[in-house]
C-alpha cells in the first residue's frame, strides 16, 4: 500500500497553519493537491505544500491521521508557488504567510456561503426595431439620443452611452418605457470579443500603433514603460495588447492602483471581451471573489481586471501583465506582511511565465524611468506624447493666494476661480475641485493657549466632521475614534476654540453658499463606501447630476469624464511641504494627474493651483509642463546624495501597548543585528520614535537601514528576529519603503 506524509497547510489561526498528515490510498499524492482533511473533529480543505518521503522524527511512533479525500489535484500550479516562495525571500518573510496573503478569504472552504458566479451584465442600447404609434413626441433631449442612436446605426454599450457621451439614465429610462430604445445583454447575439465586433474597435494614432506592434513583436517576458500624457489613449493600448494574448489563447491580468478606478476599465473591458472579464479587488465579497479565483484556475483564457492583490490570480497561461498608474503607491502594501511591491511581484512573474509587462503612466516613477536608461536599463520605452485627437494639454494658471490675502479676501476659493466656477452652468460643463483632507475642518485648537485636540489613541489630531443637520464631531482617521466637540479647551479652560484648515465638506458648504444653484457631489472615502460607491457617484456625475465633483486624491487618478474642463486644486501647499524624500516627486504626480482630468472631450480645459509657495519648483514644473526635465534634474540630486533608487531601504516597524517597552524591544533588536547590517556595509539608523508614535493605543518605534542599490537586507530570518521580542510587541519588516 502506498504510504506518504504530507505537510498540508489549513486556515487555521491567523495566518494559517501547517500539519503533517497521511496518504495510505492508491494514488499518489502530489504538492498544490486540494485534500479533506479531519482537524479536532472537523472538516477542513487543506493545501500540500509538501510529500516527505518519511515521517517526520518529531513525530516517530505517534498517530498521524489520515486524508479523508483528494478534492481537486493540481489546483496550484508549482510555477505560481515558487512565485510566492520569490515574494516571500523578497519581503523577509514565510512562505506561509505570503500564501495566506495571496489566496482569497474562503478559497480553502471555511466560509459557508456558496460562492456566486454571476458577474455584473454587460447592457447595449439599441433603437427599438418597431416604434409604438399614437405616442406623443419625444423631449428634446431624448430626441437627442434616439438621433445619436439612429447615426451609430449599431447597439452603443450603456456604460460608453451614459458616462463617455454623457446621455442621463433618466432620459434612456424614459425612452425604454415608452418602448422607443430596447436593452440588450451583450451576450444576447452580440460578441464583443476581440474581432467579433468592429464597432468595439477604435481608430488608432500612428503612436497608438507603433506601440501596439512593439508589444505584439516583443520577446516573452519583456517589460515596457508605455509614457504616455493624460488623454493619449493608454487604455486603448492595454486592450489591443489584451486582445494580441486572447487570440494567442493567453489570458492578461490588468491593475489599477485604487477601487475608485475599477469601474471606467470595467467597463471599457467589457464593452471590449465581454464575458471573458474577470473582477478581483478587495471591494468584492469573499464569495464573488474565491468564484473570480476559480475562474481562472479553469484554463480558460480571461482578461482579469483588478486592485493591488490581483497580481497574486493564478492564471496558468499568462501572457500579458499591466500595470496602469504604475507610479502609484497604492501598489505597495505596507501592513500587513508580506510588505510586497505590486510592481516588483509583476516582474517577478512577467520573468517566471513569460508575460510581457507594460508600466502605464504619464507621469512615471523615478525608478521605472531609471530601469529605461542605457546601458543597463532593461525596460522599453514607448512614447504616447500627443492627446487624442491633438486636443491641447489645459494651460495651468497659479493663484498666489498671498496676493489674495493681502487684497483682504481671507476665503476658501480665491476670486479668479470663485467667477470660473460660475459660468459652468451657462457653458454646461463641469469641473473637479482636489481637496488634501476629507473632512469639514482639519484640526481644532484653542486660542488661548495654543492646544490642539489629539486623539487620545493616536498621535494625530482630530478632524472636526460635520453632517447634513450641522451637528459637528471629532473623528480620528486613523483608528476611527469619535468624540463630541467640547465647548472649552481642557487644557486651560478658555472657550475660545477655533476649527483650522479646511475638508472636503467646508468646500463643499462654502461653494453650495456663495454659488447658489451650482450642483455639487463629493468623492472621498466617506461617501464612496460600499462595493458600488464609487460606481455610483462617478455614474451620477457622467450623466449631469452635478457640475461640480469635489474630492480628495482619489479624483486625481485615471477618470475619463468629457464634460470636466476645469480642474482645481485648494491648498497645494499641503501637498509640497510633506516630510518625505519622494515629497516632490509624488506632488508633481498628482497635480499632473488632476491636470489630465480637463479638457479630454470637445472643449479645452484649464486648471487652477491655488498656493502660498508659486515659485517652488514643482509648481514651474507643473506650469511648464516639464516632467521630464524635473525627472533629470531628480536623478541627479538623488544620484549626488546616494538616496533612493540609487540606494536602498529597509524599515522595522515596531509597536506595543507601552512606549518603553517598544523602544527598549527595539533597542534591543538594533543591538542585535547591528554587527551583520555592518558587515554588510548597509547604515543602520536609530531606533527612533515613528512619524506617528502611537496608533489604536499602540506605541510605534523604528529601525532603518540604508544600503546599496541592490544588495540583498543584511537580516536574519523573521522568525529570528521575533525571537527577541517580549510578548505583545508586534514587528513588521518593509523592504523599499515609499514612506517612513
């Protein structure tokens, strides 16, 4: 009989657990098999991770139970495990760890629920084939769109109708009860896999093609940077490469950094492969997700759209990998462990399957730019310099907001934007409005004595929120702490407290009173909650509901909204002024990105920068347009002062219940490693109180380490060096940290 030891790995505890069970059936057991297994009298689907040839010495002469069952063999490719075993080498930390972080919540059985496997239609909108008679005429603006219809002459995908050709669901709703338009699913006769429906396909730019044949000639595994300005038509690109792989029988995995982004390249994906898409992001429920994670188990060639985690699907036959907004540092995870890099595990993969990897961005980082240069750079620039139809990039106007200050008008919204702001109805067309914070005010501090109102669990002030019935609170945005505003300062009784700064709701409330009729929606975190949030408000801003869509960095990035020709950013100060190496070089991102959101349809843009600071650099650079002299110019510093990329970093993150046992756990911990980080000739800086000492009551100390560009963390192993660390004392090691 045949006899074999397996190391199955369950979900059990936090981060899942190993134990060695039995195989004394017929067939062979093999690693990445899916087993039912008995754990302490109950079922459980476990993982082999490993075959032993013979039982373990720790556990000679015990009973080792059995297997119940073999459920699914091979349901984990080796390829994509030793992907895992490269992140986790990479990251300083198990394998275990890594696998629980890359597989779904639930894949392994323990949720009860079933897993749904319906995924959000794809509706067209077509003319009816047989108007009703004796129905009074149409409106005028659902004449409008039965003529759009009728000039088509083909069904228009919903999304493309209501968020790209700004028409409003209301109209279409009217005209679908009055039986003048019908809805089609896409699936209903209606292909919209790569070359099945022409309609689909767009007209290209002569760059447009030559990057599309680049990628389509490229050997395996080849990585581009595909630099293309806001409104160039990037997007297009990714999906004719898409379209390269799935007629190979390949399938491709496209990231976007934030949720917020998911539903405009859902939908343009759609529109374009219909039920070959695939959805995973965080914002799904466990069940949609272990089905996504299925799907693409099966063989099937899918085109998967998805969120940072995303990178982790195991798609077998992976031929093309994207990474849209590759600047962004929503892409790397900070906690929990592994601290991986999206970017870094895509290159890891594009190398282990031979996938073509593209960088998308108009403002790419400063790494990703460096990995191009010769002669050592690897990386394939493709340039995608001129918008969509030659519009013009929108000018950008500085608003010194000294000069408004001195003139006496101590508002918000400076004058010059105020009088911009008003003719959007006349013209109707609609602007965004980036705020740094969400919130009504920043922070309240007392007059009297200088005080300012912490939250009692973190090093942080409050925020001061406000609701519809102008009932105010305190809100910590980093635990959720909540607390009523006092009417007096605690620390020397004087009722002088005034709110500072501004949020996303004072902007909102000051613009809704000093513009009355000008229809606003806010985009934050506050108001895009719930799976569909985000959805819902960028669906009611695209079909006209608002003029005005006023936000937090999140409005920044990748949104294609025609209407919007003036974007505006209050207080950019806030954002230049940041204690961080990549300070400036996130800023330029930003205010670049906002600049992108104007002028993408039929009339020009223009963008506002209010500021204290106008002649700072990054705002010349924004002015002129200039990224790439501001990259060189970056390199050069960065290049002269050894810093990042041209060096690396590795931050131990600490925290405990009290501050003087963090910082001696983490004394301690310096003292032990400090002769290898030495011999390595990597510096070794502090440990030092972090930039936010305490959080959800915990105190939280640092160790940094600095080192050559890459040479491989001079450190033990995690397990060693949690040995040290008293009880209750928690450690996270973040390879190439984006902050401190």
């Amino acid at each position: 009989m045949l006899s074999q030891w397996l190391q199955i790995w369950l979900e059990a505890g936090r981060e899942g657990q190993v134990f060695t069970y039995s195989n004394l059936g017929q067939s062979p057991v093999g690693a990445g098999d899916l087993v039912r297994v008995l754990l302490q009298g109950r079922r459980h689907v476990g993982l082999v991770v490993d075959v032993l040839d013979a039982c373990p010495v720790e556990l000679a002469g015990k009973t080792i139970q059995p297997i119940e069952s073999v459920l699914q063999s091979a349901a984990v490719d080796p390829n994509w495990q030793g992907l895992l075993k490269d992140v986790a080498e990479a990251c300083q930390t198990s394998f275990f760890k890594t696998l629980k972080t890359a597989l779904p919540p639930g894949w392994l059985g323990q949720r009860k629920q079933a897993p749904s496997l319906e995924r959000r239609p794809s509706w067209l909108i077509a003319l009816a084939e047989a108007a009703p008679l004796g129905e009074s005429p149409p409106t005028a603006k659902q004449q409008d769109l039965l003529n759009h219809l009728a000039e088509q002459g083909e069904p228009i995908p919903l999304a493309k109708l209501c968020r790209e050709q700004g028409f409003s669901r209301a109209v279409l709703k009217a005209l679908e009860h009055r039986g003048l338009v019908q809805r089609l699913l896409a699936s209903d006769g209606m292909a919209l896999s790569p070359g099945a429906s022409s309609g689909c396909l767009r007209q290209l730019t002569e760059t447009q093609v030559g990057a599309v044949a680049a990628i389509r000639e490229a050997p395996p595994a080849q990585t581009f940077l595909l630099w293309g300005i806001t409104g160039s038509g990037k997007t297009e690109v990714y999906l004719q490469a898409a379209a390269q792989a799935l007629a190979g029988g390949q399938s491709s995995l496209v990231l976007t950094p934030e949720i917020g982004l998911i539903p405009q390249l859902l939908d343009r994906c759609r529109e374009r492969f219909g039920s070959q898409v695939v959805e995973f992001h965080s914002g799904l429920g466990d069940a949609d997700r272990v089905a996504a994670w299925r799907r693409c188990l099966d063989g099937t060639p899918v085109v998967a759209v998805g969120t940072r985690s995303a990178i982790f699907l195991p798609m077998a036959e992976l031929g093309l990998i994207v990474l849209d907004e590759e600047h962004d540092t929503s892409y790397k995870q900070d906690s929990p462990m592994p601290c991986y890099h999206a970017r870094d595990v895509a290159r890891l993969r594009a190398m282990r399957s031979g996938a073509k990897l593209i960088l998308g961005s108009a403002t790419p980082s400063l790494e990703t730019w460096l990995a191009c240069q010769p002669p050592q750079g690897t990386t394939q620039l493709l340039r995608l310099p001129e918008r969509i139809g030659t519009r013009p990039l929108p000018p950008v106007r500085v608003i010194d907001m000294r000069h408004e200050l001195a003139d006496g008008h101590r508002r918000l919204i400076s004058r010059a934007l105020m009088g911009r702001l008003e003719l959007l109805q006349e013209k109707q067309q609609q602007a965004v409005i980036l705020v740094p914070r969400r919130g009504y005010r920043a922070f309240l501090s007392c007059r009297s004595c200088g005080e300012v109102v912490m939250c009692p669990h973190c090093d942080v002030a409050l925020t001061v929120h406000r609701n519809g019935q102008e009932r105010e609170w305190l809100r910590c945005h980093w635990c959720d702490f909540r607390a009523d505003i006092s009417d007096r300062c605690q620390h020397c009784g004087s009722t002088a407290f005034k709110p500072f700064g501004a949020g996303t709701q004072r902007v909102m409330e000051q613009l809704a009173t000093e513009l009355e009729g000008l229809r606003l929606l806010r985009f934050d975190r506050d108001t895009t909650r719930g799976r569909e949030g985000h959805r819902r408000l960028l669906d009611r801003f695209a079909a006209g509901e608002a003029d005005v869509l006023v936000g937090t960095q999140m409005l920044a990035k990748g949104m294609d909204l025609p209407r919007v020709t003036l974007a505006a950013v209050l207080a950019a100060d806030g954002l230049l002024h940041r204690p961080d190496l990549r300070a400036s070089e996130h800023c330029l991102q930003l205010l670049l990105q906002l600049a992108g959101r104007a002028g993408r349809g039929e009339w020009p843009g223009e963008v506002f920068v209010q500021t204290y600071s106008p002649d700072h650099p990054v705002i010349q650079h924004l002015v002129d347009g200039r990224y790439e002299q501001f990259l060189a110019e970056e390199l050069l510093i960065r290049r002269q002062g050894g810093m990042v990329p041209f060096s690396r970093a590795c931050l131990l993150r600490l925290s405990g219940p009290a501050a003087t046992s963090t910082a001696t756990a983490a004394a301690a911990l310096a003292e032990r490693i400090r002769p290898e980080v030495d011999a390595a000739g990597w510096l070794l800086i502090g440990p030092a109180p972090a930039p936010v000492a305490r959080v959800a009551g915990k105190s939280r100390w640092q160790v940094l380490l600095h080192g050559p560009s890459g040479a491989p963390l001079p450190l033990p192993t995690e397990a060693a060096l949690r040995q040290g660390l008293p009880a209750g004392v928690g450690l996270t090691i973040d390879p190439d940290p984006t902050s401190l």
